[in-house]
C-alpha cells in the first residue's frame, strides 16, 4: 500500500498537477491540506473519475483537509476531538479515515505566527489535542499514522539555515516539545530519504529561488504507530512535484507499506 500526503496550497490552482501526481505516483492514499476550498466546490467528480472517494474537512478560502482513498473509506471524522477553537471556531485542520486497514488522520497543525502571538498557544493546545487523541490509537493493532503539515521542523538540521530562525515560530523548544509528546504517546517520525541533498525537505518558499538553491524545511511528517512503522518498507520526499511552473510550495511525502 501506498500512502501520500501534501500540502497543495490550494486544491483549485494544483488541480492540474494534483490529478497528474495521482495518475504517476498511484497513491493508494493521499492526505491533502491546505485546500482552499469550500465543500462544494471540493473536485469530487475529478477525482472520482480517477478512482478515488474522499472525506472532506473545508473552510472556504482557508486550511481545509481531505483524505483520498482508492481502497475503501471506514469510519470518516472531519475534525480533532478536543481541538481548540480560533476565534470561536473549529476550523478546518484534521480529517480521518480508515482506508485498506490503515487509519490515518490529515492535518494541518496551526502555523503558529509569531512567538507571544495568541496564534502561537493556538498552536500549542492543538497539538495538545492532537497528542491525546493519538495516544488512544497509539498502542492498537492496527496500523494508525499522522500524516500532514505540522509547521514544525523536528530538529536544527531540517532547516536549511536554523541561524535564520532565531526566535522564530517551527523551531522554537516548545513546538519541539509538543512533537516528543506525541512519540511519548506511541507515534514517532517515519523519516523519508530524500530523492536529491542530504535532507529530505518537503517546503522551500516561493521567493529568492529558495527551491533551486534548496533553501527549504522538513514540516511536512508522518507520524506512525508500531504497527504502522513495522510495515514500511520505503519512504521519500517526492521532489520532483515541486519543480515547474504551478507547483505547490510543499512536496508529497510518500510512504510503501507491506501488509
């Protein structure tokens, strides 16, 4: 089985290439953010045309997440249970679903903004409810994983330079601290080989040719459970998806499992 998440900075604009990827890549799951989208005008018939059901979690303009299956959706959930509220609404950030005996959650963790700003604890409580979510899953059988843009890069050496980050939100030890509570909880990082360099980075922003020179960010991770990360067999960053002209600022992260 192979499972996928990206981050498609919109869902309308990607279209092209997202349906493109699908039809190459042949993911046999793929989690979304960042869509952009409402829920009517989510791409159900494209998609479906290629094979693929989904379970939608939208928000018009902002986040928005979807799970897209080709072997079968169980037990759907469009939101984190316990998820904190931003400006007295949930929004769009999580979507689950079990698929070919898999359960996986897309997410797309709060950016945080700026440390002291009340997005930063925002962030930091969400998570909090992501980790207490995933610790009832954790120690199942069944394969269970997280897979999505979590706005933090684990450690100094996913970052293209940490010195341009001093004081910055994505490194700070309290973001780090919210990722070894979730490995405390029984999910830990399934680390992906990069396809080019030394570093998988799966973001490099659109400005100051950061992709070329590879000035770019590991945030995008799968977070697995025993069951799930005994079954891997192979895991990248799929950078090619990131080059040309109308790509995403992420790039898929894929993941083979043998089951």
């Amino acid at each position: 089985m192979r499972i996928a998440t990206w981050n498609v900075n919109s869902i309308t604009a990607r279209l092209p290439r997202l349906t493109q990827w699908l039809e190459t890549a042949q993911p046999d799951v793929l989690c979304l953010q960042e869509l952009k989208v409402s829920d009517d005008a989510f791409p159900q018939q494209e998609l479906r045309a290629l094979g693929y059901e989904s379970v939608v979690s939208a928000q018009g303009r902002w986040n928005g997440v979807a799970v897209l299956s080709r072997v079968g959706i169980e037990d759907p959930a469009l939101s984190l249970p316990g998820a904190p509220e931003w400006e007295g609404a949930v929004e769009a950030r999580a979507a689950a679903a079990t698929c070919g005996g898999v359960r996986v959650w897309s997410v797309y963790v709060p950016n945080g903004r700026e440390v002291g700003h009340p997005h930063y604890e925002y962030k930091l409580q969400w998570l909090a409810a992501l980790r207490d979510s995933a610790e009832k899953f954790a120690s199942a059988a069944t394969p269970f994983a997280v897979l999505g843009d979590f706005n933090i890069a684990p450690t100094d050496a996913d970052v293209h330079d940490i010195d341009e980050f001093a004081g910055a939100t994505h490194v700070t030890s309290r973001e780090r601290e919210a990722l070894a509570a979730l490995e405390a909880a029984g999910i830990s990082d399934v680390y992906p080989r990069p396809l080019k360099y030394d570093i998988p980075f799966t973001y490099w922003d659109y400005r100051q040719l950061c992709f070329p020179k590879n000035r770019g960010m590991r945030i995008d991770l799968v977070y697995g459970n025993e069951a799930f990360r005994n079954a891997v067999s192979d895991a990248y960053v799929d950078r090619e998806a990131r080059k040309g002209k109308g790509a995403s600022d992420h790039a898929p992260v894929v993941v083979d499992l043998t089951l």
